[in-house]
C-alpha cells in the first residue's frame, strides 16, 4: 500500500474561512483522508506546536498556510512550515497576497492599537492598558508575541511553491490541487491555482465593446441594470484586474468585483493596474471633467488594494496623512 | 511556581492561549487567558464607504 | 496611502497629441528624478532576520 501523504494546515492572522472551505469539499474530504495524515491542524483537531516540530524537515508533503503574517509568532510559524513542508501552499487572499488584514498597512500598528485600546467607541480603559510582549503576574511571567510593523503576505516572508487565492478560496480549486498532489501532476511553480483569465470572462453580464463613465455611482444609491456590466453604469469593479476562477460569484449575487482572487498573470501592482483601468474608461473631454469624475471616487485606495495591499509595489508608506475623523 | 502553558488553543477560529499557575499542592493558584492576536478592523474600517464594511467585516471570522 | 501626492498623475492626452504627450512624460520623468527614489517603506526587523528561502 503507498504511503499516505502527509499534510499540514497552519493558520496565522487570519478569520477561519479558508479552514472552513476545506471542510466544504463535502465528500471530497474522504479522499483527502485515504490520501494524507494530518499531523497538524489546530483549527479542527487538539494539536500543539511539537507535534508540528517533531514531524522531520521536509516530513509534511503539503503544507497549506492561510492568514497573513501579522506578528513575530506568524514568521515563526511561516519558517517552521517552509521547513517542514515539501510543498509549501499559501492559502487564501491572506496568504496570498496579505489580505484584509493588510489594509491595516495604511496605519502603524501604534496607531491601530491606539484606536483598539484607547479611542474606539466600544471601549472603556482610563488607565491607557495595553497588551505586553512580556507581563510580570504575581505568580510567574506571561508573554504574548510581538505585532508586527506591518501585516505581510506568506511569500514576503518564506519561499512558496503555489497559491490557492480567493476570499474564501472556492472548493473546486481546493480539489483541483489536491487531485494534483494526488496524480503527482503539480504545475509549475508559483502557479496560483485558478482561473487564467479575468474574471470579466466568467462574468454573465452584458459588455458592450466601449466603456465610457461619466460618473462614479455607489452601487446601493442607484438602481441598477441586473443584466448590464456593472462598470459601464458607473459602478466600481475589480474585475477587469482579478483573475478569474470564482464564476463571478459576487456579480451573480448582485455584487461588484473586489479582487479577492488577485491580480492576474504579469502584474507587478494589482492596485496600479486598477487604478489605470478605471481611468481608462472615464470618458472626458477636458483634464477639469476628467477630474470631476474621478474625484467622484470615494475611497480609491481601498477599492483596489482591498485584498492586496501587502503586496503593493509601493511599499507600507508613512508619507502626509489627513486624518480621517 | 509551575506554569502550564495551552498554546494553541485549538478546536476554534482565532488565537488563544492560556496559562495555568500551579502551586505548590498542585492547585491552580491562578489562569490566564491571553490573545495573542491583532489584526485592526476597528482602524481600517474607518474612512472606508459605509456600503462596503459589511463586506470587510466578516472576515473577522469566517465560521 | 501615504505616497508624496506629486509622484502620482493623470493627464488627459489624446492619441492626435504628440507633442502634449511627450512633454508630459518629460516634465513628470524630471520631476520624479528631482523628487528622488520613493523611501523604502515600513519592514519588520523580525522578517529581514533570516534568507527568505530557507
């Protein structure tokens, strides 16, 4: 009888639902079990660390890692799996590319904690409390990790072999890749496992060959034309810049594109290439029109970094800032 | 004292992680428990259009 | 995002414009090189500890 693969499921900065659509595989999930060991998987068995550690380096066949890498355990934890695992999977949006916790990269973790602990509404903490790397209990030491300046995605850290995007990943990329691991089939690497097109492709709504804006609407403000791109009625949607795979399944369910599944092949800035396809499809006959209509735009930076920001060319800027409030 | 230290808490979404203080009997002289985690909804959530934060917010926990 | 607001801009040129074209690009390339190459950005000391490739 073959030996049975080994796999490993790590979570890190992340909200559970990648670990959620491994579970929605349904039946393919007994597959899964005839194919591979656990040996680690917290989220759904009691497992700890040195169960992790004792597995040998390369000992772990698959190993899926989703969240983002928010504090200095996460890049322990990153490390640990790129050395214990053959092949290294970065699991879901966060994963992938940082995720919705990286849009936390347009604040210093100071700032965002001053707002948790000190300022937001539903907190009371007159004394200014804070959590502590290291806190001395009357009985003995506590210590939590460190957050990081950042939130990063798994490849800014740690060599990685293959991407599953989505925000949750879907299920029959989930089976796509496991039937590869399976066959010993693996695609090149680096390949994210999805779609190769965008997901305008995949979208059931009617294009027409121009596109011309002339205002920027927010989609629940206006009636909008179930059968029409969402794009040409002014609506903002990622899915010129997303790759596809999803089947639109936020356009199906009435829904604009936020790019969840990333960027699509040779592009080095998926918030660059929005930015420049949205402008490209206002239609002005003047630089003060065009203006107009894109000022119209109410939160440019997070419409298309929404999934992504970790990953962005520019970096984790801490240039002048308006306060928002 | 002797520290017992479950780290992760597993079988759930999210960080846990707890420690237990042992006495010199044996009994729990004290426990605690610490979340390990930050991710910042409640910061960058602000600024952004209204219609859109119940599209952010639940990947606070995807169960 | 934090970026300086001058390294970014959108000008509307039309394909028959040439000239107007390339004095954009001109113009915003010497005023890029005058602003000079963009700060790093933020990094974690904890991720530039070891070789990403392990």
């Amino acid at each position: 009888m073959p030996e049975k693969f080994k796999f490993a499921f790590m979570p890190s900065a992340s909200c559970g639902g990648c670990e959620i659509a491994i579970v929605d595989i349904d039946e393919v999930i007994l597959k899964v079990a005839e194919l591979a060991d656990i040996v680690y998987w917290p989220t759904a068995l009691d497992f700890k660390d040195k169960d992790l550690e004792a597995v040998p380096d390369g000992g772990v066949t698959v190993g899926f890692f989703n969240g983002a890498v928010r504090n200095d355990h996460d890049v322990h934890h990153a490390r640990l799996m790129r050395r214990k695992s053959q092949v290294l999977v970065a699991f879901g949006a966060c994963a992938h590319m940082g995720g919705i916790p990286s849009l936390g990269n347009f604040w210093t973790t100071e700032e965002i904690a001053h707002r948790m602990y000190d300022t937001v509404p539903s907190v009371v903490n007159p004394e200014g409390t804070r959590p502590q790397t290291t806190f001395d209990a009357p009985e003995g030491e506590l210590t939590i990790p460190r957050a990081l300046e950042r939130a990063y995605a798994l490849d800014q850290v740690v060599d990685v072999d293959y991407y599953l995007p989505g925000c949750p990943p879907q299920p029959k990329w989930i089976i796509a890749a496991v039937e590869a691991v399976a066959s010993g089939e693996l695609p090149p690497k680096g390949t994210v496992i999805a779609g190769t097109k965008a997901v305008c492709d995949e979208c059931p709504r009617e294009r027409s060959e121009e596109k011309q804006v002339t205002e920027f609407k927010r989609i629940h403000l206006v009636e909008n034309d179930p059968e029409k791109c969402l794009l040409e009625q002014g609506i903002i949607c990622c899915g010129p810049a997303t790759r596809d795979g999803c089947e639109a399944a936020c356009i199906v369910a009435g829904q604009a594109c936020r790019g969840c599944f990333g960027p699509t092949d040779n592009v080095n800035d998926m918030g660059a290439k929005l930015a420049s396809a949205i402008a490209s499809i206002v239609i002005a006959d003047t630089q003060a029109e065009a203006d107009k209509i894109l000022g119209n735009l109410d939160d440019p930076a997070g419409y298309f970094y929404r999934f992504g920001l970790a990953k962005s060319m520019l970096g984790v800027q801490r240039g002048e800032r308006k306060d928002d409030e | 004292m002797k520290k017992i230290e479950i780290d992760p808490i597993s079988r759930l979404e999210g960080h846990g992680k707890i420690a237990i203080f042992l006495d010199d009997a044996g009994d729990v002289a004290n426990a605690y428990l610490q979340i390990p985690e930050l991710r910042g909804f409640e910061q960058f959530c602000v600024g952004r259009p209204v219609e859109e934060v119940p599209r952010i917010v639940p990947r606070i926990c995807g169960v | 995002m934090g970026v300086n607001p001058e390294r970014l801009r959108l000008e509307w040129v039309s394909a028959s414009e040439a000239q107007l074209f390339a004095k954009t690009v001109e113009d915003f390339t010497d005023a890029i090189r005058k602003l000079g190459p963009m700060p790093k950005g933020v990094e974690d000391p904890a991720v530039a500890e070891e070789e990403v490739h392990a």
